[in-house]
C-alpha cells in the first residue's frame, strides 16, 4: 500500500542499465518511454501535479540542501535533505531516484540524465497512463501555481499556461500565484479553462457585499467565489473533490490585485463540506486538492475527519511516499508532489463498499530525454513563445557554477539578484524575496533573459530603494522567519527566508518571534546599530507599488555589463540551535 524502491527500480531498469545516457547520445532511435508503463491497480487512478510555475519546457531543478523542522516537524517528511531523505525512504545514493529526490551531485548527475519536465513530454506521460488505465476512471488534478513564473505567462497574463492546461487535459485545479493577476484576469482564465476550479476557502469580503457587482459569484448566499468541490463519478465510484486555495494570499501576495476576495484555512467550513458530502452526496472517497503546504496539510489531516487523501502543494515537496496522518475517523494520506514540472504523482486507489480500501502511490520523475515530446503540444509551445523569442532568448553572461534558488536561506541566483541590486542601486544592503519557485542554471551554461525571467517573473516586479533603519531591518527579518519557523503550521506561509546581499547575521529557528535574530554585520565587518540608517534596496513589494524599474530589467543590465554571473560571497547566516537537524546538509552545488 505504499511506494515499493523494487517497483520503481523496474520502472527505471533499462535505463539504469544503459547508463541512462541522454537521448541525444543514445541516438533517436532510443525511446526509453516505455519504461514509465505502470501496472494498473486498484478502479481508480488520480494523477496529480502541482506548481509547475509556467514552465511549459524542460529545465533543470535542484532540490535543496536545506530544509529545516522545528518543534515537532523536525526530522520528519518533508523536512529531509540529501542522504538523510535518500536513509529514509531507502532509496540508493546515486540512482536516478537518488538525483530525483535531493541535491546530492547535482551538477554532475544533471549532466547525465538531462533536463526534467516540459508540458509535451508531460503530455505523452499523462497520455499514457491515462489511456492505459482508462479515461473514464483517471483525472488529472492541478494543484495550482500554473500562471505564473515565465516570461510568456507575464505577457499573456496567463492565458498561455490556460491554453496549455486545456491541451494537457487537466479535469481539476486549484490555486494561489493564479491571484496575482486581477480579480477580473482571474474570473476570465477561469471562464477559458476547460476543467473546473475549485476552491472552499475563498469568499466575498463584507465591504464588497455592498460596494462591488458580484455577478460571478459562485453562491451568494454562502459568499463563496468559487465552485467548492465536485462529484465525479469513475466507473462505478463515486469521488468528491475539494479544492484548497492558498490561506494566506492576501498576506503574502497584494490584496490590491484581488479587493473583494478573502481567503483563510477555513477547517470548520472544509469539515462542514465533507460530512455533507459523505450524508447526502453518498460519496465513496473524499480528496482535498490542497495548496495550504505540507506542514498545515499534516495538521489539518489530524483535525479534519472524512479526507482520505490529500493531494497538496505550495511548498514544492517531492517526497516519494505518502504520510500517513491518524485521526479520530481513521487516517488520510497526505502527497506533495514537488514543482516545475519535474514530477507527476501516479495514485491507484481501491474504493469499494463507500471506503478506500487500498492505494498504490508512485511519484515520477518527469526525465524530458526519456520521454518522447507529443507533437500537437510541441506546436503549441512554440505558437505561444513564438512572439516573445527575441525578448527570451537574448545572451547576458555565462554561470560561474551552478545558479539555483530553492533553500531556507539562500541561494546562488538569489544572491546574483541581490548583488545586482547593490551594484545597479548603489545600495548597502539588497533584499530579494525568499521565493521557492526559480529554476536551475548549471555551470558554464550560457544565462539568457529566460533564465532571469524565470527567478523573477511576477506581476509586481518593481523595485525601490530606501532607507531603513537597523532596528526596521531586524523586525523585517524576525516576522519573515516566524513565517517560516513558527512551530504552529497554520501560522506559517511555506516559503522561505528572504535573501540579503551586503549582510551576514546569526539565526535560531528554534528561538520565539523576536530572538530569532541577532548580530547582524555588514559585509564590510562593520556591526549593524538599531538607530542607524542604511541604504536598502528592494523589489516585489506587497503593500504598495513601487516606481522603480523591473527587476528582470535590473539583472539584464548588471549581467550584460560583466559577461560573466559571477559571485564573491554567499550571504547565509550562521545558525544556531539545528545541530543534527536532517533538514540540514552540507554539499557543495
């Protein structure tokens, strides 16, 4: 009933053996695709991505080194890093699985097994298993960040990523980034996709029930905006599906592109809907199509009984098994199934008599030279990327090493970002958002506008300098990590620290709001004071609008002034209180 390393290990033999050597070195001829034909289990297949960020072609994606539990998260899924992940789910240093799933080697092991993801070697993927099992008991669910992080979804406002999910065939989704256009943006990509999209925690606000046309709610007696679940029959099954809309979007994202909306847990409502559910739609299974995160996914599986599966998302957990969450109606299982394209969670469910009775849970690997591209959407593509070539494909400089974002603290495009800022700004210290989306550059590779677009690429873009004082500084780093080290998972928002430039400073997880933080030092040696003011460069503000320049514009001008990406000094901070954390490793890029 769980993720058998045997069965994997077959997926993946020929390829293993032939030393999984590109495609493009093997020859055309070499079509490994039929390795990822699975053994149909169980009368029903759900198939589930999540956070592709826009990412229509394949990329690299390093997985971090560091992410970090507290409290009782630490040392548990999916705060595992590296060889402690590779020790807990019994995979083998090295395997392709091994390069999957953590940072281990990662240069290296990218250059041998290529590129991951891309939406025409998804679709064939997607193709295959839904065929081979039967489209009438097979949905594919997305669980949201689709809009957003490419150039071309900035251009088209999203409409590019809908005409791709619509050709991808995607029956469900839900949402967060998709919030960052506005309300109207939103209401019409909805109108555009083909599926349906679902949401139970997003409701009008009370100064809009008498200020704003509400024409499209979806059920203006409850005040929700949007369809909460559906009942899809599969075969002979009858499956709910709940949709699970980030909580936190106005806190973290501006509440000014989307006024009239409000968004939470909303635990009592969701535990509302299920008995409902299970009493009156005679449902025989009950999944929660979640983008709260892993950390709330679990705590919210422990409080909520009646979900038999919770297939999330936002904090870009690839983990190869499910966790198994007991609670007072029995136990739901709680999936992640990571970003960028990169996987594709595979889950058979045996459901008879009202009861999931069984599961077989297989998270893919999307590996692009493994996978043969679907022709219609490789035309697709290119019709979308066709206008925008110029703009994507223009040369900035070269990678000194490996340039990646994902991390706790930080990460090497993110402190090319920030350099940048210090430079183009004239600044003492640069601030970049801790963002978990962001693809991977390797050594020597040529960085191109793309590349930056995709570390960048947001509808708040602008940047600004102004002047904080140390004190300001401080506060603005204690209330960024009690975001990500709060102990309580419905207090945190699933990214990650923000980025410094110009700064070093000690951090404690394991400390309360407020004493997380200490000694900050500039990189000059001189001590940060409380009373001090200081020039701080910025971008991707969330209260207000900034009137600075994008910042894909500023990286564009420091990077083509110098050829070369290339960094002095990492700014990540001395910690304190993880010793022996498995969230912790130290590896080279």
């Amino acid at each position: 009933m769980s993720l058998s390393r045997r069965e994997f290990a077959q997926l993946i033999g020929v390829a293993g053996i032939a030393g999984l050597l590109p495609q493009r070195l093997l020859g055309s001829e070499h079509r490994l695709h039929e390795q990822y034909l699975l053994p149909n289990r169980g009368n029903v297949r759900l198939l589930h991505m999540t956070d592709c960020h826009a990412q229509l072609l394949p990329v690299y994606y390093r997985e971090p080194d560091m992410n970090l539990g507290v409290g009782p998260a630490t040392g548990k899924p999916p705060h595992l890093v590296g060889n402690k992940l590779l020790a807990h789910f019994a995979i083998p240093p090295g395997s392709l699985e091994a390069h999957a799933f953590t940072h281990l080697n990662f240069a290296e092991a990218a250059a041998r097994f290529g590129k991951v993801g891309g939406f025409a070697h998804l679709k064939t993927l997607v193709d295959q298993l839904r065929q081979s099992f039967g489209a009438e008991k097979t949905l594919l669910l997305d669980g949201g960040d689709t809009w957003q992080g490419s150039g071309t979804a900035y251009k088209t406002r999203g409409k590019d990523m809908v005409r791709a999910s619509n050709a991808l065939g995607v029956d469900l989704m839900t949402g967060h980034w998709e919030f960052t256009y506005h309300q109207r943006e939103v209401l019409q990509n909805i109108a555009d996709f083909n599926g349906e999209f679902l949401a139970q925690n997003v409701f009008v606000t009370e100064d809009a029930l008498f200020n704003s046309e509400l024409d499209y709610l979806h059920d203006p007696e409850s005040g929700r905006i949007f369809k909460p679940y559906t009942v899809r029959s599969l075969g002979s099954v009858r499956v709910a599906v709940i949709g699970q809309a980030f909580p936190r979007t106005r806190i973290t994202n501006p509440a000014r592109f989307i006024p009239d909306w409000s968004f939470d847990i909303h635990a009592e409502k969701l535990q509302v809907l299920i008995n409902f559910l299970r009493e009156h739609e005679k449902v025989d299974a009950v999944v929660l199509l979640s983008h709260n995160g892993m950390d709330v996914d679990l705590k919210l599986a422990a409080q909520v009984t009646g979900i038999d599966i919770i297939l999330g998302g936002h904090t870009h957990d690839a983990l190869p098994a499910p966790s198994i969450v007991k609670n007072r109606s029995g136990q739901t299982l709680v999936c992640n199934a990571g970003s960028n394209g990169k996987f594709l969670a595979v889950l058979d469910l045996n459901i008879a008599k009202g009861r999931l009775k069984g599961f077989h849970y297989r998270l893919l690997p999307v590996f692009s030279e493994l996978l043969p591209a679907n022709p219609d959407m490789d035309r697709l593509i290119e019709d979308i990327r066709a206008p925008h070539l110029p703009w994507l494909q223009e040369e900035l400089a070269v990678a000194d090493r490996v340039m990646f974002r994902r991390g706790n603290f930080n990460g090497t495009f993110d402190q090319l970002i920030c350099d940048a800022q210090r430079t183009v700004n004239d600044a003492q210290i640069a601030l970049s958002p801790g963002f978990r989306w962001g693809t991977t550059a390797l050594k020597d590779q040529m960085l191109t506008m793309e590349h930056v677009l995709n570390q960048t690429c947001l509808t708040y873009p602008e940047t600004y300098v102004r002047e904080m004082t140390g004190a300001e500084l401080k506060m603005v780093l204690e209330d960024v990590a009690d975001n990500l080290f709060n102990p309580d998972p419905y207090l945190q928002s699933g990214g990650d620290m923000v980025r410094l430039g110009g700064v070093d400073y000690v951090c404690d997880p394991t400390e309360k709001m407020g004493r997380r933080i200490s000694d900050l030092t500039l990189d000059n040696g001189e001590k940060i004071e409380a009373g001090k003011r200081y020039k701080v460069a910025g971008w991707a503000t969330v209260s207000e609008q900034s009137e600075g320049q994008p910042i894909w514009d500023l990286v564009a001008t420091y990077l083509r002034d110098r050829k070369s990406a290339h960094i002095t000094k990492l700014n990540t901070p001395k910690l304190k209180g993880v010793r022996n954390n498995p969230g912790l490793e130290d590896s080279p890029a």
